[in-house]
C-alpha cells in the first residue's frame, strides 16, 4: 500500500553521506510508488532543546506546546509513516535529533493517553564501526532496544525497525556505491516489513 512518509534527517552538512543517504533512500521510496516529505532539521532551523514551553505538564494531557513543536506534530500528522536518517554518534541519536524527538514526541501527541498514530517507523543509522565492532560489544541491540521498543513500542508505533549502514568512512569506492544502492533498497522494499519486526514489537506485547 503506498504510504505517505516523513523522512527526519540530521547531519551538519548537506553533502554528508548521510544526505546522499537520505537522497537515495528517498528515490526508493518514489520508485515504490510512495510519496515522501524530507525535513531537514539543520537547515529548517529547528531549535533541539527542550525549553519551559515544552516541558510536559503530567497533570494535562492536552497542554498547548511551543509553536515550533505543534508545527511539527501537526507535521507528523500528515503523514502515515515516518523514517529517521542519522549518523550515530557516541552509540546513540546525535543532539539535534535527541532534542526533536524530546520536544516532538511529546506527552499527550506520543505517549499518555494519546500515542502516535503511525504503523511504521524505520530508524537508519550510519556508524563508523564494521559490524563486527559494534556486535562485539552489543551496541546494534542496544540501540535497536532504544529506538524500537524506548521510543517507537513506547509511543504506540507497531512496526520500527533499525538498519545499521557500517564502515561510513571507507575509502572503497565500490563499497560506498553497494552502501548507497542499500538505501535506494531499503526506500523500495519500506513496506515489505519482516514479519519477525512486527511480531516482536507488537503493540501490546511486554517490554
Ligand atoms: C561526535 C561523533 C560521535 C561519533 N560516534 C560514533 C559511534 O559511537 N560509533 C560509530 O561507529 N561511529 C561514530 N562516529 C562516526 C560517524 O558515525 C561517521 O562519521 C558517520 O557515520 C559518517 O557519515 P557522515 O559523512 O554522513 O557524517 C561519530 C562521529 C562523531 C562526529
């Protein structure tokens, strides 16, 4: 089924790999048949800390929130999937992105009473390390673990998944090309969920 997707990207630099990443992933998506927005958090402008404004108040599950982050919820809304394009740094989201889900996802639009409406979320991490570097010392479930069941299970998200792009700073030309082709294919293939994501993560299931 063609969806609507929301691709949040974060990277300093619009000529990172993780843009043409982002680039490549998004073409699959059109290729499929799927319609795509990108927000580009460095160049909107978007401010990643958490202020006063948008502090959750536990006591009102309807609180207004800053301006910027009702536009962005209301942003989310528009969509019915969503995808995350990110280096990892220091094993985890950088700043930039922490700092939108912290005011984006917030209490009473994504989790409390009211959760997000998606069905899908694909979490795509660029990391410098091989595979083996980060399985060595668990940091692919560990991450996995955050993205999919901290936030994506959470806040009430069926189906999240994270695909891990290793060894982002190889000087292998043929490497990088088969890493850009990957992105082009996770784009085509975003809706063909593997059954064991949706199963583990189901809503509903025990954290
Ligand atoms: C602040 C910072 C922290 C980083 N932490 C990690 C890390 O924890 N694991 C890892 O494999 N790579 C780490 N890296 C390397 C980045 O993942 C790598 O530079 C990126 O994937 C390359 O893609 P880009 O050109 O789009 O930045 C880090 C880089 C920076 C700048």
């Amino acid at each position: 089924m063609a969806q609507n997707v929301l691709i949040v990207t974060a990277h300093p630099r619009s000529g990172s790999l993780t843009f043409a990443v982002t680039e490549r992933f998004k073409q699959g998506l059109l290729d499929a048949g799927h319609s795509a927005e990108v927000l580009d958090l460095h160049r909107s402008g978007f401010d990643p800390v958490l202020r006063e404004e948008d502090e959750p108040d536990w006591s009102n599950g309807s609180k207004k929130y800053s301006a910027e982050a009702e536009a962005e919820m209301e942003r989310m809304r528009r969509h019915d999937a969503l995808a995350y394009i990110f280096p990892i740094w220091w094993y985890g989201l950088p700043a930039m992105l922490k700092g939108y889900i912290d005011r984006v996802w917030n209490y009473g639009f994504a989790y409390g009473a009211s959760k997000l409406p998606h069905q899908r979320v694909l979490w795509i991490g660029l990391a410098a390390a091989t595979q083996e570097q980060l399985r060595k010392r668990g940091f692919d479930e560990m991450i996995g673990h955050q993205l999919n069941v901290g936030l994506a299970h959470y806040s009430g998200i069926a189906e999240s998944r994270l695909e891990i792009l290793y060894d982002t700073l190889s000087s292998d030309q043929a490497y990088m090309e088969k890493l850009l082709d990957d992105a082009h294919e996770l784009g085509v293939h975003y809706d063909q969920w593997h059954a064991e994501h949706a199963a583990r993560f189901k809503v509903g299931t025990e954290i």
